[in-house]
C-alpha cells in the first residue's frame, strides 16, 4: 500500500564500526520507462549494536561478518508462523542512533546523502534503513506499490579490538 513501510538490514564488515555517512538511491526503471522511480516518502535511518552471538551463526563461514539466522535454525527457533525473522533479532534492542526522517524527491533516483552530526559518536553494527510510504504503482490500477532500491552505501571507520594487547 502506498502507506506502509519497508525494511532494510545491513550488517558492518567489521564487530563495530563508526559510522559516518549513509546514502540511498531509489531504482529507476529499467526496462523502458523512464520516467517510473521506485521511490518512497522518507527514510529513516536506524543504528544498532547487536551483541555479536546474535549476528554470527555456528553454520556461517568464518569470514562473515554476520548471518541473519533462517526460519528454524538455532539459537531462535523460528517457525514460519512466528513473525519476520529480523523484528526477532531487532527484539528487545534500542537503536544507538535514529535519523530525522529524510526527505525523499519524487520521480527521482537522486542519491539522498546522509551525514551523521560530528559532535555524535555512533558505533554499530547493524544499520536498519526504513523506506516510509510508496510513490510508484508496478502497473497502475493492476498491482501494489513498491520501493525499490538501486545502491546503499554505508561509510565509517572500522573499529577493532586487540585482544591481549596491554596498555603501555
């Protein structure tokens, strides 16, 4: 429906990073009608710090930064009648930052740049993109509405910890 709302799970490259800007691009169509974008009213942007035994599953390979558990698999048991997958992850944890909702221009595929405040330290590693509202019907008076999206870009510092390192 042209009011609902999507959601967009990324997780960092690293166990926490510090971020600092996020950008989004709605698609434009790419088949043939140039003038359809797959926009939505606004963004919001949310940032997590997800403990890492939540994010990193046993069957994951090991270069994974994190994997979202399946429907079933442990440690949560999901079944398919249990709800989205990631409202079970997101459960019970506080964003560390929540965006203004930002603006998105209609008809346009635009990049909407996103700086976070210099004076705010945000380290996460889970970014969560919420798309408000649909402009664009898939075939008008046929279909639903949707918002799709052609590029996300992420960009902040890694952070690392250096285990058994001692403080001069």
């Amino acid at each position: 429906t042209p009011d609902s709302t999507d959601r967009l799970v990324f997780c960092s490259h690293s166990p926490l990073c510090l971020v600092t800007s996020i950008a989004i691009q709605p698609l434009r169509d790419p088949y043939g009608q140039p003038h359809k974008v797959y926009s939505w009213n606004q963004t919001r942007i949310q940032c997590f710090q997800i403990p890492e035994e939540r994010l990193v599953l046993p069957s994951a390979p090991a270069q994974a930064p994190c994997s979202f558990p399946e429907v079933g698999e442990a440690p949560y048991n999901f079944n398919a009648n249990s709800g989205p997958t990631i409202q079970a992850l997101l459960q019970g944890q506080e964003p560390v930052y929540t965006s203004p909702p930002l603006d998105m221009m209609r008809n346009s595929d635009d990049t909407v740049h996103h700086d976070v405040d210099g004076s705010l330290l945000v380290v996460a590693n889970v970014i969560v993109l919420e798309l408000i509202g649909k402009h664009t019907e898939q075939r008008t008076g046929t279909s639903g509405y949707y918002a799709c999206v052609e590029r996300v870009q992420v960009q902040g510092i890694p952070l690392a910890t250096v285990v058994g390192a001692s403080a001069p």
